[in-house]
C-alpha cells in the first residue's frame, strides 16, 4: 500500500491528541479490528488486511487511524508497516485503550494468522 | 419535550452497555454539550437546552444518549427530566467518563444558567 509518489506520512505529537477523534477512529469494526489486530501483532503491513477490504478503503481507514494517533505508520520499501501507539494512548488517556481491546473480545475476530509478511 | 402519545421510554440495562454505542454517542458536540450539562446539574428538563438545536434534533440527540445507556429519561408532567447515568457508567467503564469531562472542558461551553426550570 506504500506509494513513492504519496505525501509524507504525517502523524499527531501526544499533545495533539484529540479524545473525540480517537473515540470516533475506533467505533468503526474494521478500524477496531486493525487495532485488536495491532494490539497482538506490532509491525503489521497493510497488505496484511486486504483480504477484509478493498485496498482504497483500507488506505482510508488506516489514514484515520494515524491522524487521530491511534496507530504510527512507517514505509520500508514497498510495504506500509503499522503499530498501535499504546504507550501514549496509554498516557494521553489512560485506561482508554485497554478497555476498548477488552470490550473488543467476542466482537471483532482476532487475526488466527496475521504475520508482517 | 415529554408527549403523551410517544412510545414508553425504554432505557437499556447496565449488562447491555455497549462501549462502542456509547463512545459513538459521545462523539458528537451536540450530546457532548448536554452530558457536560447533566454532570454538573443532574435533572435538566430537555427545553432546557432548546436554545441550542431545534426540538426535533435535540430529540434524537438525547434519544441515542438514552439508548447508549449515558443519560436517564423521565416524564414528569410535561417537562423530560434528563439525567447521566454516571454510576452505572463508572462502573462498566471505569474512567472513561471522567476522561470525557475532563477532556470536553475547553472544547464544550458549560451552561452558566443551566437549571431545571
């Protein structure tokens, strides 16, 4: 999904996050799976996904999701690698994320298989 | 608000919270308004805030708060007194209400002379 034509890759500062944005990223069940997926598996590419979309609304979805800072989006070479950025949730907003991972369970359907191939 | 020919107000039980309906509930600025309000003075009636929406939109805004279990209705008389559900909030999902109010202030302007006239 990476692009050599696309724009840099833009991600919010910690102080920049927005509660609202955040909540709003994750009420989406595919951008909650991507993030229960994240959550269990760091350094997953995009392509990695593509099975549960197509690719012009996974790149969308995955766009929400770094511009509210739930997740830091890096290219190497032709893949686009995602993580969840826990540890300043876990900051900003504590308690936040482990509850909607907790509150996840039995709603999205962890990834058996997901691997950063 | 209250009619006396609307259907029964039906409020969902604790065990039934949905942490997604709720955060989707709270991501509106409208809702987010009247749950700023209602925490700092439980029992607003909703011609309280007629002011700020049409009675139509303020309807189905304080009806998906209802339905996501955040606020309490009941008719008295004529007036819908409207309360958060805070307890019950807190003890489903520890902290993230006090996250939202925390994170509303600024973002939300707190009713000066909010009452329950």
């Amino acid at each position: 999904m990476a692009s050599r034509t696309a724009s840099p890759l833009t991600h919010p500062d910690i102080d920049d996050f927005d509660l609202f944005k955040v909540m709003s990223a994750l009420t989406d069940e595919t951008r909650l799976a991507i993030v229960v997926a994240l959550a269990a598996s760091p350094g997953l590419a995009c392509s990695v996904f593509r099975q549960d979309a197509t690719a012009s609304v996974l790149t969308r979805h995955f766009r929400v999701l770094r511009e509210a800072g739930v997740i830091h989006q890096q290219d190497v070479g032709t893949r686009r690698i995602n993580t969840l950025r826990k540890e300043e949730l876990d900051e900003r907003f504590p308690g936040l994320i482990d509850l909607v991972l907790k509150e996840s369970a039995g709603r999205v359907t962890p990834r058996a298989n997901a691997s950063s191939a």
